[in-house]
C-alpha cells in the first residue's frame, strides 16, 4: 500500500500514430490541492480518460489508494469523484433526483443517497434549489451541483477537469474556494486540470504538463523558483519555450 491517492508512473498513450501521453508520472496525496496545468490539447483530458478507465492504459501503471485501476478497477474507482469538463447532469431532472441518481450507481440505499445528497447540497449552498430541475440553475450553480454529486459517496480523491470553463469571475472563485476548503477540512486529495495559470496559487502543487510530458512537479514557489522567473506564469512561458 502506498501514502498516495493517485500515483501514476510511466504512463504513456497514443492514438494511433500519434503519442498524446509520454512517460507521465506523479502522485497526488490526501490533502493536496494539485493543480495540473497545460495549454489545451497538452493531454489533460487523455491523462483524465486514463485515471477513470474511461480509456484503457496499456503502459505504466495507476493506482488508487494502493489500487491498480487495471486489476482492481472497482476499488479504484469506488475511491474517487469526477467532474468531467463537459456537464453530465440530467437536466430534465431535479436536482435531487441527479443526486439520488448517482448514489444509486455507486449501490447506496435511495435513503442514504438522498440523506447524503441534501447534506451536500446544503455543504454548497444550494439546499435551496434541490426541487428545481437542473436547466433551471445557472452555469456556476450546476458546476456546484456536479461537484456536490461528486463527493455523495464520500471520495478520498477528487478529479476536476477544466471545471471552470464557461463560468464568470465570481463562480469561479466560489468553486476554487469550495474545493480547497474540501481539502483543509475533509483531507481531500484533488487534482484539478486547467489552463488557467491563476487557477494555481502559491499554495498549490503544480505539475506542468506539455505535449504529453511533464515538465516540473512541485508546489508552487519551488516550480518558480527552479525556473529562474518571477511568478508561475514565467515560469509556465520558460519551461514551455524550452520544449517546443
């Protein structure tokens, strides 16, 4: 068993002829609030596809709290909550109902699934609008609802995938300080995928993933400071240029 929960090594992937994935490797630990950061199109998504089998890695390993996603997919994935960069939410039905939905594909009882949805709901203010079908709440709304969904069958680990594409400056700033106060009070490990440079504070892991290599893992200051510029946005344009 390892202290990680996610460790990646040596993964690479290709879709045909072209490599998306080379080498990737590093572990996100309970607690962290790991930022992984690229240009669109730098294997994000791919690397994301991998970890929730949506694609299937055939080299390197991933594991999940000291589960292999290939030879114990169930545990693995059991472990962690998603919020896919494309809004998955029925919004047909309530809110409530996508919560219990979901619950129910994890195989919790309909009563415990509503208890602990309405707990998450009221967690993300939004115990309101549990009623409410979901094409009736605002972009930054139904991101909060994903996330609350997401954690219904309490993770260790919470993936985020570009999650805050298309919402204002306000909700953005909402969602960030959600996830990282879900990470000082729960011990939630968090990888959280963008291309938004100020998306990673000083606070932060950064890993800097470009044309399917990473190119630096650390917190934060020290990613800056072995590059030799001012702040991570030099740092990201240094480390970049380097590997064109």
């Amino acid at each position: 068993m390892t202290d990680a929960a996610l460790d990646v090594a040596g993964l690479s992937h290709a879709f045909g002829p072209r490599k998306v994935l080379s080498d990737v490797a590093f572990r996100v630990r309970p607690g962290d609030f790991t930022v992984l950061l690229g240009l669109n199109g730098a294997g994000k998504t791919t690397l994301f596809a991998l970890v929730t089998r949506l694609f299937h890695s055939r080299s390197g390993t991933i594991a999940v709290f000291g589960h292999d996603i290939r030879r114990d997919s169930s545990a693995a994935l059991a472990r962690m909550g998603v919020v896919f960069q494309q809004s998955t939410l029925d919004l047909d039905l309530t809110v409530a109902q996508n919560m219990a939905y979901h619950g129910a594909l994890h195989g919790m009882p309909l009563r415990l699934a509503r208890e602990r949805g309405a707990a998450e709901l009221e967690r993300s203010g939004l115990a309101a609008r549990a009623k409410d079908r979901a094409r009736l709440l605002s972009g930054g709304q139904r991101r909060r609802v994903e996330l609350a969904r997401a954690l219904i069958h309490q993770p260790g680990l919470l993936l985020l995938d570009e999650p805050t594409v298309g919402l204002d400056i306000e909700s953005r700033r909402g969602l960030l300080a959600h996830v990282r106060g879900l990470c000082a009070e729960r011990g939630l490990a968090v990888l959280w995928a963008t291309h938004l440079i100020d998306e990673a504070d000083e606070r932060a892991r950064v890993i800097v993933l470009h044309k399917g290599v990473v190119l630096a893992d650390g917190p934060v200051p020290e990613v800056v400071a072995a590059s030799g510029a001012s702040d991570l946005r030099g740092a990201f344009d240094a480390l970049t240029a380097a590997k064109p």
